[in-house]
C-alpha cells in the first residue's frame, strides 16, 4: 500500500486565500461530527499517537471509551482533532464494559482507553467478561517509555503478560512507524473468526515518536484463517442424522447471533418444524413468542427447553461452547441425542460435551449448508419426517403447558420482581435493549421478558460480573438507534459497584432507565446460602442501603421509588418518558427466589420450583 500524501486544510478561523477557488472552497466542506476516511487522511500523521488514531478512524470507529491518564497522555492529545466521539467513563472498568457492550450491539468492536498501571490493570475485569462471551473489542492502553520497562517504573504494569490469558491476542508496540499497524490488525482480529477482545500496549516513547507513515488498513494476520465452509461429506452425515431422528432439537448458542445467522437459524427452524434451545448469550436469536422457541435452557431456563434437551434424540447444537451453566453434569447432558456441534473454533469441539457430528464453520455458513442438504430430501423423506415431527412438536408444548413461566402474587404480598420486568416488557417496544448486572435480578429479566430480536439483550454470561448492569447500558445506548429504548434491570448490590457511572449519563444526557431491583441483598447469594447451607445467611444481607431515588437526584439524574404493586405502571411510564437517565429504586420481595433452578451439576430435567425440593 503507497503512503498516503498529507494535505493541507485550513483551519476554522483560517481565512481562505486569494489562491483557493470557490470550487476548492466549495470541495472543503462543512465540518461533521462524524468520523470519515476524507477527513482523516486530509490530517497529517507526524507522530505514533496520530498514527494510531489514523487506524481506528480508517477502521470505522466512531465511538471510544476510556479515561485519561499520564502514559496514555499522547493518544488523547492526538484525539483532540479527531471526529470520534470519546466518551470520559468513571472508571476503566466501566469503560471496558462500555466497550463491550457496544460491541454486542453494534456487532463492530467497542473500543476502551486506559493509562499504564492501575489503569490497565482496571480494564481486566471487562476484558475477561469479554473474553469468556467472545464479544469483539480493543483495549488501548498506556504505557511507560520502552527504557523504563521493567524497572518498576511509576505506574508500570505488565500490561501484556496480565492480559495474555484473557484476551484473543495482544501487542507490545515497539516502534512509531508500524504502531498504527498494530492497532488495525487488532481491531480487525477482534472481528473476524471467533470474535474477542484484543489489546495494544502503548509505550509513551512510541506514541510520541515521530513518523509521517499512513498505517496500512487493518487486516489480520495472514496465518489467521478460520473456517468459513463446513466439509461437505460431515455436512452430508450430520444432516442424515438430523433427518433420521424422532426428537430433533436446535441448540442456538450466542455464536449463531455473532455471525448474523438468526434470519438462517429461523428459516431453518421454522421450514422443518424444529424446536428451538437457547443458551442465555443467545436469548433474542429466535422470537420467543412462537410456538417452536423453547427459550433459555440450563440452571435458570425454562422447564420446557429442559424437558427438550433431556428428552432429544438429535441435537443441531451451533455456536455454543457447552458452558456448565448450560450443561449442568455433562454425563446427564441430553443423555439420548446424537450431538451435531457446529462451530469456529476447533477448540470447542468436543471440549465440554462429545461431537458424534462435528462442523467447523461460520454459524450461518453451516446452517445453510445442513438446510440445503435436507433440501434435497425435501419432496420424499423430508416430507413425511416434518409429519413424524408433529409429535414431538406436541409433546414440547404439552411440557410448555405443564411447567409455565409463572410466579406466586398473594394480594398482600410485597411487590414481585418479576411483575417489574413484565409491566416494563408491557410499556416497551420488541426492540428495547435490555441490560443487566449479575444475579438475581439477571435471571428474572431474561426469563420473563419476551425477547423477539437479536442484540437486544446484554449482560454478563461467563464471567458473571456484578456491576455490568449500568456501564454496559452506556455503551449500549450510543450503538443503539436513536429511536430505541435502552433499560437496565440491576440489583442493589450489583448497581453499587459501578453506580458512579451515573455521572457519565448524566453528563452525555442519556436515555437510560435503570430498575433497580431492591431486596437489600445479594440475593443470589442468599438463595444459596438458604438452599445449600442452611440457611447461614453469611455476608449476603445488607443491614442498609442507600435511597437510590435521592442518589440518582444527587447526579442529576431522575429518580423514583416503587414500594407496592399499585405504584408500578404509572411510575414505569414516567420513567420511560424521561428524557434522559432516570433510576427507578422497586422494593421487592426480600424472600422471592428464581425458579426453575438446575442444581450445580444435576441433570437438565431434574430442575426444581421450591426451595423445598431441593
């Protein structure tokens, strides 16, 4: 790729000279807010700094989120005369998850600053949840001069070697001129094949270096080849399986949703009568209001996708690395099914549960290829399979009958979480983003919330971190359209972890609406220590918590208080209609619990409804 020639553009206040035309005039334009490839190369590059902004905007970024700092200092200058929006979060680790949340709405990915030290070492906690979900992000982050590595330096960290093992892959810069390469190749390798988080370590020597080199464009390395094509004999084997059962069911794992493969997954679905599994990562793949979608399957899933993966005799399971969570004890794990796993990463064939049918491929590559395969049974053996099917269709639903989605609500109970979740589901749009922190709160708002799209549900599967709820609702919001909702479900313990992120919607004017589900507990927790331990209620109850509706006052924001039933709908539709961040503190039932529940290990169709069966 030839170097580009920088050009000349006058400043704002620069008077034009007698020389420029008024086509010349004319051909400048109006400045935008928007990041672009024009005015970007139209910008010198004359340091490391600038060379690393040049790759995130030929990248496409628009958004960033991060916090400043000494050794990431030099970036942020070279931001200064860049169109894209920075986003300044209250913490690192807010932007991190910022970050990723971007990147599960947007599908592009987010992008976080930090400085060296304790601002990296912040970023860990997002970058693992990231890692863990495979959700597309870049982590930029400062660091001390290259001759000061390794001498315990001042806000010196090893940067590299503490992220190694919970990022894709991660860069040392070393040099001025190749850094903006760095950065695009891991922004592109965050991307492409199994996404992730990537990370480039920048030494202040290097980001203040000189250079007049453009970057290339950003691309992966030339030894990264992931799969695209499934071998068609496999295809051809693993669709004589599909096709031969009685049982069939597809498990949609969150890769079917990284891939755009949910119009595939549906048409799949849908054309052969199959019922539909998800994993949580998953959940908005398949429209949950149709008959074939089972929902959530594993610990908290529903009693049907339970019943469904127990009792299968083929499983088509894509994009899905078969955590515990959804597996519960794999020796139980659909103990009569044939499994076909399709997926990108060879690794995760056969790790956590055997592949009789293994398929490495894109996620919507593979479902096309396995439904043109059954294809071509359409007019003979396909026909009277889709008629066999009708049975196990039937039973799936006699089990959605026999164990509903529903809850105990005495008249004079205190007020439910779940009637929370449903009257804001009721008073929103299909296509609201949801959000969440880790806990409770989390399992109430995926199992009685009724997701029909992709990417509107966001939250922390394998990690598990507490405090997602409400930096990820940022990020969320500015890769949102500007017409749809954002609303985040957290508990009180989760929102007291990164609450000081209220800050930064207030100031950006957002249009967040968080529910704080209150049970003064970690409620989880509690359930826990009540099912599992006697009920020695250790460090899990919370004497006192503060009044969220006069905190989310004291950020500007605006706040509500829900204490009973009645208050809920009105209460809901003024938080909604507030133009900008609201917090809305519901006083739920302290002793509430979520049901169905899979004991850790136990067996899909062992789930239980009480705390008494346990």
């Amino acid at each position: 790729m030839s170097e580009q020639q920088p050009t000349h553009r006058p400043d704002a206040d620069e008077p034009a000279t007698e020389a420029a035309t008024a086509e010349e005039v004319a051909a400048e334009g109006t400045p935008t807010e928007e990041a672009s490839s024009e005015d970007a190369g139209a910008r010198p590059v004359t340091t490391g700094s600038e060379s690393v902004v040049r790759a995130l905007e030929t990248a496409g970024v628009e958004h960033l989120f991060g916090v400043q700092g000494g050794a990431i200092m030099p970036v942020y200058d070279a931001l200064y005369d860049s169109a894209m929006d920075h986003v300044t979060m209250a913490h690192e680790q807010g932007a991190a998850h910022a970050a990723d949340a971007y990147g599960i709405v947007s599908g592009d990915p987010g992008v976080c600053l930090a400085t060296s030290g304790p601002g990296a070492t912040n970023l860990v906690t997002g970058l693992a949840d990231a890692s863990l979900d495979s959700d597309p992000m870049i982590a930029l982050t400062g660091q001390v001069p290259t001759a000061m590595v390794g001498s315990d330096a001042f806000q010196e960290a090893d940067t590299t070697g503490i992220t190694s093992p919970v990022t894709k892959e991660n860069y040392f810069a070393s040099d001025a001129d190749t850094v903006g390469d760095a950065v695009g190749e891991a922004f592109a390798l965050a991307d492409e094949g199994r996404q992730g988080p990537t990370l480039v370590d920048l030494p202040k020597d290097v980001t203040n270096g000189a250079t007049d080199r453009e970057p290339d464009e950003g691309k992966t390395p030339e030894t990264y080849d992931p799969p695209e094509r499934a071998d068609e004999e496999a295809v051809e084997t693993a669709a004589d399986a599909i096709a031969s059962a009685e049982r069939p069911v597809i498990l949609a794992g969150g890769g079917v949703i990284k891939a755009e493969a949910c119009d595939d997954l549906r048409q799949f679905a849908t054309e052969y009568g199959v019922p539909v599994v998800t994993t949580m990562p998953a959940v908005g793949a398949f429209p949950e209001d149709r008959d074939l979608a089972m929902e959530m399957a594993g610990m908290h899933g529903t009693g049907y996708a339970n019943m469904a993966i127990t009792h299968c005799d083929a499983m088509f399971a894509v994009g899905t690395r078969f955590d515990d969570r959804l597996t519960g004890g794999v020796e139980t794990f659909a103990p009569e099914a044939e499994i076909v796993h399709a997926d990108i990463d060879p690794a995760e064939i056969s790790k956590n549960v055997h592949a009789d049918y293994p398929l490495l491929g894109d996620a919507g590559t593979v479902i096309e290829q396995v439904h043109a395969a059954l294809a071509e049974e359409r007019d003979t053996d396909m026909a009277a399979t889709g008629e066999r099917w009708q049975e196990w269709r039937e039973q799936c639903l006699m089990w959605k009958d026999e164990y509903p989605m529903d809850y105990a609500a005495p008249a004079d109970a205190p007020l439910k979480p779940q009637f929370v979740v449903e009257a804001v589901d009721a008073a929103t749009a299909d296509d609201t983003i949801v959000t969440t922190g880790v806990g409770q709160h989390q399992m109430w708002a995926v199992q009685y919330w009724t997701y029909t799209e992709p990417r509107t549900w966001v939250s922390s599967h394998g990690l598990g971190t507490m405090g997602y709820g409400l930096p990820s609702a940022i990020g969320a919001r500015f890769a949102a359209d500007d017409d749809q909702s954002v609303v985040c479900f957290d508990g009180d313990g989760s929102f007291l972890m990164t609450l000081q992120e209220l800050a930064v919607a207030v100031r950006e004017n957002l249009d967040i609406t968080v529910f704080v589900l209150n049970n003064e507990a970690v409620g989880m927790v509690r359930q826990w220590q009540d099912g599992f331990f006697e009920g020695r209620r250790m460090a899990s109850e919370y004497p006192w918590v503060p009044d969220f509706e006069t905190l989310a006052e004291a950020f500007g924001a605006r706040g509500y208080t829900i204490d009973d039933e009645g208050e809920v709908e009105d209460v809901v539709s003024e938080a909604l209609a507030h133009d900008g961040p609201s917090v809305v503190d519901a006083h739920i039932d302290p002793t509430e619990n979520v049901y169905p529940m899979v004991p850790s290990g136990g067996a899909n169709g062992e789930f239980v409804l009480a705390e008494d069966q346990l």
